[in-house]
C-alpha cells in the first residue's frame, strides 16, 4: 500500500475518534446545558439561579476554559455570590449580569462543539474527495487526459529530448581557447583550474562516500527539493530515523560507486511525470530507483560544490575578471588625499563595492552548491524553510530586481542613460546539448572516465507515466533531467563561459545570470557589445533566446534624450513576472493584461476543487503566494507607488473572480460553507485564524503589505534628493576643515607639497568625480534604495496579550491577523482559541497539507 495512503487511511482514522468524542461530548454537554437552564429559569431565587449555574458549571469538564479563563473568574463569582447571601448591597442587578455570564459561557461553549464537529466535517469531505480521486490533491485523471497546453508542451520537449543535436566541438574548443589563454594571469588561473580537477578525481577515486552522515544530508537535500513523489517522501523520512537501513543503503551504493564503470540504467526505463506548475508550465519529472537518486544526487553534490570552489577561485585570481568600472587615477587618489585625508572614501570602493559584494555573493553560479549539506530552497521553489542555509533562486531574484530598480534610479538621476536588456534561453534544459557540455567540461580537464559516466546518465531510457504500462521506451539524446544537482553542475559549467565571455569581451561589464535567466544594463554601447557576445555564444553552443521574453528598454532623464534602443539591441518588453519596465517612468509596473490570464487560470483551478482545505490550499498558494511573488518583493527602490498598486490589484483580482458571491474570498468561502454544511454567522477570523488555534488558515495578500506601507520610501527619487543635499554639504565640511588646517595624515602632502600647496580646495566638479568609487554619500543612498522596508508592527492590546501568550513567537502576519480580528472572536469564542486543544487533528492534517499540491492540468 503507498505510504500516502496509509497516511490517508491513519488520518481518516483519527479524524473518525476525533469527530465520535466530539459528537458524544457536545451531546452530554447539550443535555446537561438544557437540564440546567430549565432548573434556572424555574427558579425564584436570584441568588440561587447564579448559585445553581455555577454548580452546573463546575460539573463539567468541558468548561474547563472558563474555569481558567484569566478574563472571566469563576472564583470570583463564587466569593461574590457567597457574600450576596447575607450582604444586601450586593444588587440584584449585579447578580443578573453574573447570570448573563454564566449562561453567555455556555453557549460560547456550545458554539466551540459547533465549530469542532464543523472542522471535522471539513477534514472529512477533503479526505473522502482526496480517496476518490477527484481533487486536484490527486490529478491523475486530468494528466491521463490532459489540457491542449500540456500536450503542446510535451511534444515540444520530445522535439529536444530524444533528437541528438551535434555541436562542433573543435569550434567550442577554439573558442574556449581564445578566452582561457587571453593573458598570463587568465592562463595560470587556468591551470590552477585544471589540476585541481585531477586532484578532485583522484580524492574520489580513493574516498569512502557512504555512511549514515552522508547518507543524511543527501535525504534532506532530496526532501528540500520538489523531485520526489509523496510516497518516496515518506519512504525517505523514514530511512532518516534508521540507522540500520541507512548502513545497508551505505554498503550497497559505495559497491556502486566503486565500479561506476558498469554503471547503467535499469533496460525496463524510468518513468518520466508530467507536473503542471502554477505559473501554467508544465515540467517533467523523473521517476527513478530511489537508490539510483540518491547516487547520482551525492554525485552531483559533490562535482558541483568542486565546481563552485575552482570556478570562484578562478573568479577571484588577480587580474583575470576584469572589473566593471575604472581605478581612480592614481594622481587623482593623491590629491583627493591632500585635500581631503587619508580616509576620504568609503570602504569596499563605495557604489562599485556594493555591485561587487551583491555579484560575488549572490550572482555568481547562483545554481551551484557551496556546500555540501546546504539547505536551500530549489530554482522555482518560493517558500521559505527556518533551517535553510542559503537563499532559495527565488530570494535572490527578488534582490536582483531591487538592485535593477536601484540602478535605474542612481544613474539616472546622476545624468547617464540607462539600458536594461533581459532575456532567457528558450527550453534550456531540455536543450542544452550533450556534446556541447562534454566539449566544455573536457576543456576543463574532466577525464573520459568522468565523461563516460554523465554520458550514460543522461542517456536515460525514459517512458512516460500518463501513456500507462506499455509506455515505449526512449533514450534521452539532448538536455539535462530537471532540477538536479548534477544537471545544475552540466549547465552552470557551460554557461560559467558565458559568464566570463560576457566580463571579458566587454571590458568588465556585469551580466546578472541566474541559471538562464539573463540581465544587464548599463550605457547603451556596452550593452549592445553585451548582446553581441550572448548571441554568437548561444549560436556556438547550440542554444537559442525565448523571444517572448527577450527585450531591450532605454531610459533616459536627460531633455532631449532618445529613448529608443540600438537597432543592434533586442527588440521587445523587458519583464519579470508580472512586471514589465515602463519606458517612460523607468519604473516596473504590473502587467494588467498578464494578471487577467492568470485570474482566469485560477478560477478554473478553484471550480476544480472539491473540497473546502483543497480550496483554501489552491487560493493560498496561486491566489496569494504566487500572485505576490510574482509583483515583486516590496523595496524602497520601487517605493509606495509600487505597494498601492500591489493591493489594488488583488482587489481587482477578487471582485473579478468572486462577482457572483460577494466580490471578496471571504464573502466566497463563508458562502460554500454556508451551503455545504448548512452554518451561518460565520466570522472572519474562523477563516483567518491559523490552524494550530482551530481555524482555517486563509491566507490575506493585504496584510503583508500595509505592515510595511507606512515605513516605505514614498519616493524612491528622494534619496537621490537627499544625496545631492548631503554631497554639497560634504563638500562644505571638507572644504572648511582644509582651509581650517584640519585635514591630518596626508602621505601626499610631502611628495606633492609643492604643486598643492599654492593651490585652492578642489572644485565641487573634482569633489564629486568619482562618486561610485569614493562617495560616503552615493554608498549611503544605494544602500537605502535597494534595503525592503521594516515592518511596523501591529500593537496588541491588553486583552490579546493575556489571552496569547505566544505572541512573541508569532510571525507580524499572524499577530496582524489575530489583533484585527480578536474583538470579534473573544465575544463569539471567550477567548482567541476557538475550539478547545486536542479535539482536533490539526497536526495530522498540517501534515498532510504538506505533500505535493498538483493542479488541474
């Protein structure tokens, strides 16, 4: 049986005992609420009503949230009660409220019953639809079939795949020649380069590879990823806790790794899967021997961290990257120095410093591994994990696009023009030839043994799953398996030569690359040598741009400036996600027309869900994380104007996609459970509220953004405002304390004493010369535009403070959430938790949530 369901099965089970306790404890407790109301309400005494209540209530240990209810004391009513027997200033009005009290806490009580058994309803529609095999938790049936998209996308991978593409190998190598042997610096730097890849072979030709610790870290790097099925998931997590299994996996695959030379696929084939991804793509995930991926993930972990040390040792060898920007002069470093002080500039080079440390820290073969149990999220995984090592590819193109709009705005605003040119290679994975990869690493001194070995890898005999037990069976001849440490290492070794093509052919200008997605900008002219490099490499190597999202825009500033590009640049929108560069403001601004397509995507994946949590997860997920990421990460460069459009189009988006039922997910979601399980009245932080205090965790797009809309940036062009204001000041200072005599510890003051002496302070014109180099003021204004905003938090008020003491441990998400709707929720629930710990299977169910979501395809 798969462990899924099993896992099914298990929960279903506990949600069975869960739901039968429920509805016997709400049963007693209905009767013994009766009972005693009718016992109060015959009663005379006034006294003796509160008297009786409390009794009843004391009696139950289903109350047992009011007896502890730091706002509503039990014990006090009782000292009270008892001193109203004989104390006549104790008023009967007095004593009606503590009535009202009491019975108000009985139907509080009653309504948690409610909400419990109403959870359980929930959790049983979504199980009972997830073992029918109709929810999109379980899209078997779609893929079987298929929308025209996915046939259309898989018979353009089959185009690439299984048709061999040859690239002249002799031309790649002349090539690489011309570039490794451009001087003696690049020469030895590229020596270094290929002993330490013998030395690598011959350390793991001797190593011993397999035990339980590196067993460890490869599992965990599997289940970080998005390559396995749910069941092989489970399968894995429980090869973690045993140490036995994990020994004998250890002797089985360093047998394997120890005669690679007869290392091969099983003839039978692996399945290949076709996944639909939210943004609409479809990918084709392998589905191989779970001890063939953890051989060829080790392997692949281990050849790219080595490329990632020797590749970055190349990188930073003296005088082989040639550096974007020019050295101030030396004579001008002098008498910057003579004028100003030995500690006139910023450290790190100031500006320049800053585009350095971001591209050698963040950029540079972003897709390789540093090390070898790194914990990070895979190239489209969007989600944040608390133990990841590194940023995931989706962080870091966040930062990138901060760094783009930061550019625009320093350029600009300091006179240049800018050129923006983005673009990414069209299918690359499934692209990239076999013999263009070879060429490339053999140059770099990989040995025919090695080679031999990727070969055979990745001439794979594959068969797709949705064709059913008599799949054929095809080798794969072209591009990479998707997502794979060791298809990273084959791409990234090919595309590392663009990289250095890219510095050196274009005297130090920058490309941004992150796996293929390609940007640059800068002055026109670089831009265009740029593109010109780009396309005679990618006609070398076999490769070929995406059009569709391949383009060029021009901004300018300046009166009279052209904003039209080089003919010798690419035509077309420079975009990401759905934003694209407006010309004339030279901001990024949501795609309207794009969100349209998607609006409609996601409606047709929300009609496909069949039950509530399925709902919930796909809203979640496409509606708000997808969506959101897709606008951009909020940062002073993009500045508020960015963050008031952000909401207002998820107000578009839900009054487009819910005009029938409310105009709002809100409105849309208390509707369905309205009519599916026939509940009215039901309040917003039931929907809101996390699911560890019995809600249902709908996520809000609004809330993240308006944590932060009162600490953003109005005007990015501010700061540039600000530093024009602070330079000119700078100036001021520096001149008066030269004039003053106040400027000590000049090295230049003997050797140039002569010719400097006589002369005034430097001109504002040579003050402000080598601003991106030198200036405190420039460095401190980049740093602003490219930082996010801090959230402001929300406050909480006395009563959610003592009803949560948990509070410091939330996220500002869910403290934002639990303040806006606590008023409400308190008076329905006496409390923020709604239904009483350990009445529900929320951890089963969180865990469940976990596996992979497939969409409608």
């Amino acid at each position: 049986m798969a462990s899924s369901d099993i896992l099914s099965q298990t929960l279903s089970s506990i949600t069975s005992i869960k739901l039968d306790e429920i509805s016997n404890q709400r049963a007693a407790f209905d009767r013994t609420k009766s009972d005693l109301l009718t016992v109060v309400n015959f009663e005379d005494d006034q006294r003796k009503k509160v008297q009786t209540l409390l009794d009843g209530i004391e009696g139950l240990d289903c109350m047992g949230n009011v007896r502890d209810s730091p706002t509503f004391c039990l014990k006090n009513i009782k000292q009270f009660i008892e001193q109203a027997h004989s104390d006549p200033s104790v008023s009967t009005k007095l004593q009606k409220d503590w009535q009202a009290k009491l019975e108000k806490a009985l139907d509080i009580q009653s309504l948690k019953f409610e909400y419990a058994s109403l959870y359980s309803r929930l959790v049983n529609e979504w199980l009972s639809v997830s073992e029918g095999n109709v929810s999109p938790d379980d899209s078997s049936d779609f893929e079987s079939v298929g929308r025209k998209e996915m046939h259309e996308q898989r018979a353009k991978w089959e185009e690439y795949v299984f048709k061999a593409y040859e690239t002249d190998s002799d031309a790649i190598h002349r090539y690489l020649d011309k570039l490794f042997n451009a001087n003696k610096a690049v020469q030895a730097a590229s020596r270094v380069l290929l002993n330490a890849t013998v030395d690598f072979e011959k350390e793991m030709a001797l190593a011993v590879h397999f035990d339980s610790t590196s067993l460890k870290w490869v599992i965990e790097g599997l289940l970080r990823s998005d390559l396995l099925t749910d069941e092989k998931r489970k399968v894995l997590k429980d090869f973690l806790s045993n140490d036995v299994v994990l020994n004998e996996i250890a002797d089985v695959l360093n047998m394997r790794i120890s005669s690679l030379d007869r290392w091969h696929w099983d003839n039978k084939g692996s399945w290949v899967e076709i996944r639909r991804q939210v943004n609409g793509r479809y990918r084709f995930y392998h589905d191989e021997d779970l001890l063939q991926t953890i051989l060829l993930r080790y392997i692949g972990v281990k050849w790219s961290v080595h490329f990632k040390s020797v590749l970055t040792m190349f990188h930073s060898a003296e005088g082989v990257w040639k550096s974007s920007s020019q050295p101030v002069p030396s004579s001008d470093e002098k008498r910057r120095e003579y004028f100003l002080g030995p500690k006139h500039g910023v450290s790190a080079e100031g500006v320049e410093g800053i585009r350095r440390s971001h591209y050698d820290r963040e950029i540079f073969l972003e897709q390789l591994t540093e090390e070898i149990d790194e914990k990070r999220g895979g190239y489209n995984d969007d989600s944040v994990d608390e133990a990841d090592t590194r940023k995931s590819s989706q962080q870091i193109t966040q930062t990138l696009l901060h760094t783009l709009a930061t550019e625009i705005v320093i350029k600009t605003r300091l006179g240049d023009e800018m050129t923006v040119v983005g673009s990414d290679f069209e299918w690359f994975g499934p692209s990239l030839p076999h013999a263009t990869m070879f060429a490339v690493l053999k140059y770099f001194g990989v040995s025919d043994r090695w080679l031999d070995f990727f070969r055979r890898v990745l001439e794979a005999p594959i068969k797709f799953v949705a064709d059913g037990d008599d799949a054929p069976i095809m080798i794969r001849k072209r591009g990479t398996p998707i997502s794979g440490p060791l298809s990273d290492m084959l791409a990234e070794s090919v595309l590392f030569c663009l990289d250095f093509a890219f510095n050196q052919l274009t005297d130090g200008a920058r490309l941004y690359r992150l796996h293929d997605d390609l940007w640059f900008c800068g002055a026109e002219k670089a831009c265009a040598k740029g593109w010109k490099v780009m396309t005679e490499f990618s006609d070398l190597m076999g490769l070929a741009f995406n059009q569709s999202k391949t383009g060029s825009v021009k901004i300018s500033r300046q009166p009279g400036g052209t904003s039209s590009p080089s003919a010798s640049l690419p035509k077309g929108d420079v975009r990401w996600g759905f934003l694209k560069l407006d010309l004339a403001s030279g901001r990024f601004l949501i795609d309207q027309e794009n969100v349209d397509n998607h609006i409609e995507e996601l409606r047709r994946q929300l009609e496909a869900c069949r039950s509530i949590f399925d709902w919930i997860q796909a809203w979640n997920i496409y509606g708000v994380r997808f969506f959101m990421n897709n606008f951009g990460k909020p940062a002073h460069c993009f500045g508020l104007d960015h963050v008031d459009m952000v909401p207002e189009t998820f107000s578009r988006i839900q009054s487009k996609l819910f005009a029938s039922t409310g105009g709002s997910v809100t409105s849309t979601l208390k509707q369905m459970i309205s009519e599916r399980f026939e509940l009215d009245d039901i309040p917003e932080g039931y929907l809101y509220f996390p699911m560890s205090m019995g809600g249902l965790d709908l996520k809000s797009p609004f809330v993240d953004l308006y944590l932060i809309r009162n600490t953003i940036l109005k005007k990015p062009d501010s700061a540039m405002d600000e530093f024009f204001i602070n330079e000119e000041a700078s100036y001021r200072t520096a001149r008066a304390s030269f004039e003053k005599g106040l400027v000590r510890g000049r090295t230049a003051m003997y050797t140039l004493k002569s010719d400097l002496d006589s002369q005034a302070f430097m001109a504002f014109e040579e003050f402000n010369r080598h601003r991106e180099q030198r200036s405190k003021d420039l460095y401190t204004a980049y740093n602003q535009l490219i930082e996010e905003p801090v959230e402001d938090e929300v406050t909480a008020t006395s009563d959610v403070a003592i009803q949560k003491n948990t509070w410091g441990r939330m996220s500002s998400y869910q403290r934002w959430i639990i303040q806006l709707y606590a008023p409400d929720m308190m008076s329905r629930f006496g409390g923020l938790d709604i239904v009483e710990k350990g009445l529900l299977p929320t951890g089963m169910v969180t865990m469940f949530r976990e596996s992979r979501f497939k969409w409608q395809g």
